[in-house]
C-alpha cells in the first residue's frame, strides 16, 4: 500500500515539475509584459502581426497596423515587444557599387563555371548551352 502512495506521489511531483510550474511561470512573464507596454510600443501579437499600440485599456488595446488601420485585440493576443530598430546607414552609401551585370551571370553555367563557346570566347550568348530562350 505504500509503495502505491509513494508512487503517486512521486508522479503528482513530476506532473507539477514538468507541466504546471512552467506554464505558471510563462503565464506571469505574459502578464509582465502585457503590463509593461504603453501606447507607442510596437508589438508582435500571437497572430505574427506586427503593429504600434494607439490606445491601452483594461482588458484590451487597439494597434495601428498601417496608417490609419486600427485593430482592436485583448492583450493576451501580445506575444512580444519588437525591440526599437537600429539605424545603420554606413551600408546604404555601397549600395551603388553592388550593381547587378545581368550579362556576367548569363556567362555562368548551373555548376558554377564559366560558359564559352568552342573558341574560348565568351560573348557568344548562345555559349555551349545551344540557343538561349528569348
């Protein structure tokens, strides 16, 4: 008869250890963050749509979406606070020598190597391949 009461408990234990306890732990840092955002925040809700809290309210919030699109969600529909954007503008100025050569990459076969034709020469746009679609 022990034996069994010993066992059950040691499975009550388990069952709190592997289940209840994280969900409660999960439930109260949800909570936190929902308590934790005003209106301005930007968000992530459960729905993987990515908005700007307007208006805050007891249960609820209404989040701009697109300029002058307004959702009205129940903060439990908060999955997360996207963290503020940094601005990195040292990339932009190399945009203008990442130009694409379309004609380079047309010289390139599917393995990676170079397209020539029987003389070595390149400017063929047919190459090896046979004649090229329109």
């Amino acid at each position: 008869m022990q034996t069994y009461l010993l066992l059950f408990v040691a499975m009550a234990a388990i069952f709190y250890f592997l289940i209840l306890r994280p969900q409660q732990r999960a439930k109260r840092v949800k909570a936190e963050l929902a308590s934790a955002l005003d209106e301005g925040s930007e968000i992530l809700t459960v729905g993987g749509i990515y908005g700007t809290i307007v208006e805050l309210r007891e249960d609820d919030f209404d989040l701009e979406i697109a300029e002058g699109v307004v959702m009205r969600l129940t903060r439990s529909a908060i999955a997360s606070a996207v963290p503020a954007a940094i601005d990195d503008d040292e990339d932009d100025e190399d945009d203008e020598d990442d130009e694409y050569d379309e004609d380079e990459a047309d010289d390139i076969d599917d393995d990676g190597s170079l397209v020539t034709d029987d003389h070595g020469d390149t400017d063929d746009p047919a190459g090896d391949r046979g004649v090229r679609p329109a």
